[in-house]
C-alpha cells in the first residue's frame, strides 16, 4: 500500500452490516472537511460498493459532531487563477461524487448531525435520503466567500423550488433541523443519540426489496422527475415491461 492509499483509507471507514454498507468521513478534527484525498476515497468506496452485488444500501455518515464543514480551507486557499488545473481538477472531482451518488443502483442515506456547511450541505443534497439530528446546522455559505455553490445548484433547485433555494444560496445562511426538514432537505429529524440506529434501521427496510427493483426504481425516479410529463410515462412503460422479466412465473 502506497502512503497516498493509506492516508486515503484513514480519512474514510468502511463497514458493512449485513447487507448495509457505513461509509464514515474521518476527519473529525477537521469537521470532515474535504479535501481531495477525502474526496478521492469516498468516490472510490461508493464506486466499490456500487459494484458489490451483497450490499443493498448504503449509509453515509461524519465521525465526531459533523456531517461535513465543507471544503478543506487549507487546500481551498490554492485553488486559484493562478492554477487553473488544479482549479478544473477538484471540480470534475466533486461533480463526479455528485454524479455517482445518482448512478448507484442502491439507495444512498445521509446520517447528519453538526455542520453540514458548502461542500457538506451539497452532499446531502445529492443523497437519496437524509436523517438528520437535532443538532444539524445546514448552509451554503460560499456566497460569503466570494464563490458560488455551482455544483449542488441543480439539484438543490429541483428540490426546494426556485424561491427556497435561492433564499439558500443568496443569503448564505445556515438553517436548523426544523427548517431543513420543513423544507423537504432531510426526511426524518431524530434525537442525536438516535441519528444512525434511525439511518441504518431505514437502510436494513430498504435493503430488503429485489435489488433489480431498487435499482429500477432509483433510476426511474430520477429520470421522470427531469423529462417532460409524456416522455416520463413512456420511460415508466418501458422499466415496467423490462421488470416483468425479472419476476417469476408462479
């Protein structure tokens, strides 16, 4: 093992219960800001887990009081004009994390207590569902630095309407549990002693359907909610005639 492996696999825990695999940021002296190794670790542990038939959900978590603070400051400070591909890299970077969260045929779940901030609010996000403690404080603050949440900003639209999400973003605000929850951004608010038994009590329920079903499901849901009304049933059509192939004659 290289010490850039190793340093990635510190920075990211991997365990699996049953069926259910908990992926935890590691760096809670830092608020599980991330940086690129943190970045790199968790794309390559959802890829992995995309890729094992035996887990059928997945639980993504923050070691100590965060979720995640969002960018690392230290590297974000060299993210400037002045390296342009360094810039460009940690971009497609975070894209790609986006992205693949959408892709995997299991259903992902957040379990957020703390700053959920940046970087951290846009994971969430980008999450098939989230649980949230009491204690979460979700914001996008970028504004306040001179920068834009640009990767999360579609997704965060779909979500909240147009006025809620640019009140998000514009303001830069952080919101509490009750808000986030008000505003359809986490599904359940529980006691924080409770954040993942709650998750991973949600993960093992959703664990149980036919994996060629959740992963139908998943891909459906989020192709009807962009295509226009007509092309959304047409695209139901065609996955409810393909399932019908993987069901067993009585």
């Amino acid at each position: 093992m290289t010490a850039t492996q190793a340093a990635a696999t510190e920075v990211l825990l991997c365990e699996d219960r049953g069926a259910v695999r908990l992926l935890t940021l590691n760096r809670p002296q830092r608020h599980n800001a991330f940086d690129s190794a943190l970045t790199r670790a968790l794309v390559e542990a959802l890829a992995a887990a995309g890729k094992a038939p035996e887990i059928r959900a997945i639980v993504l978590t923050g070691a100590g009081k965060s979720f995640s603070a969002g960018a690392d400051t230290g590297e974000f400070s060299a993210l400037t004009p002045a390296a342009p591909e360094a810039v460009a890299a940690r971009a497609e970077l975070t894209s790609r994390l986006h992205a693949m969260i959408r892709d995997l045929p299991q259903p992902v779940i957040a379990a957020a207590r703390g700053h959920a901030l940046g970087g951290g609010a846009g994971l969430l996000s980008a999450c098939d569902l989230v649980v949230a403690s009491e204690t979460l404080n979700l914001g996008y603050p970028e504004i306040g630095h001179g920068i834009v949440p640009a990767v999360v900003m579609s997704a965060l639209v779909r979500q909240l309407g147009s006025k809620a999400a640019f009140e998000l973003v514009a303001l830069g605000k952080p919101i509490d549990a009750a808000r986030a929850l008000a505003l359809g951004l986490v599904n359940r608010v529980v006691p924080d002693a409770q954040l993942l038994p709650a998750a991973l009590e949600m993960a093992a329920d959703l664990a149980k359907a036919s994996p060629q079903a959740m992963a139908a499901l998943k891909g459906l849901f989020y192709r009807a909610a962009e295509l226009p009304f007509e092309a959304a049933m047409q695209a139901g059509r065609e996955v409810s005639i393909a399932m019908r192939g993987f069901r067993k004659a009585p």
